[in-house]
C-alpha cells in the first residue's frame, strides 16, 4: 500500500519508501555515495534512483547538496521523517516486495543475478 504526502497530495510508491527507509536507518552523508549505495545493494539503475531523489527532494522530504550546495549532507527534513513513520512497513517487507518482483520477471525471461552488495540485478534474459 502506498502512503500519501499530505501537503502535497502525493503518493508515494514502494522504491520512494525504501529510499525513505534507507536514508532513515542508515548513515550515508551524500546523495552521490547514496546513489552508488543503492545501486550496489539493490541493482536499482542509478538514473532511476536520482529521479526518486530529486522527487523526494521536490516534496521537501529531504535535502541533499547540489551542484552549487557543496558538503551539504544527505538527510531527512522533519516532512520526511514524520512521512518515514506514516509508512508502516518493515524494510524487510518492502526488500521481499522488490524480490517478489524480480522473480515475476524471471518466470517471463528476464534474468536475475546479484549486485556486488547482495542486491538483486535485473538483465534480459
């Protein structure tokens, strides 16, 4: 189930809940390594994650530097966090969703294999 933002009116899926997720729980102190983290540990693409990132930052549920904000961290703001309680799910709930996923598209030819973090990868098979 996706939550909503209420300010905005927006919901969000399950990939804007396990980067929520991820920002919350782990310590990552830029967008760049975040990307390159997520990348690793969930095969996402990393065009695909800075758009989730860019949006999340849109909706003012966190603040990371750019090009012109140098050394500004990647962090939650007080929206972001109060969302990241609303969301009510695990991150191990939404990892086996993602995983579910992966093995729906194995079963139609799409290959799975592992990033370098243990992370599913996507490839046509």
């Amino acid at each position: 189930m996706d939550t909503r933002v209420e300010s905005k009116k927006t919901r969000l899926g399950r990939r804007e809940q396990l980067l929520l997720l991820e920002i919350g729980r782990d310590s990552i102190d830029t967008a760049s390594s975040f990307v390159n983290y997520m990348e690793e540990e969930y095969g996402f693409s990393k065009s695909s994650v800075w758009y989730n990132l860019n949006r999340l930052k849109e909706l003012g549920l966190l603040e990371f530097a750019s090009r012109e904000e140098i050394g500004k961290p990647l962090s939650l703001t007080k929206p972001g966090m109060d969302e990241l309680a609303q969301i009510g799910r695990s991150k191990e709930e939404l990892v086996r969703g993602f995983e579910q996923t992966y093995m729906q598209r194995a079963r139609i030819g799409v290959g799975i294999g592992y990033g370098m973090g243990g992370g599913y990868r996507a490839a046509i098979a």
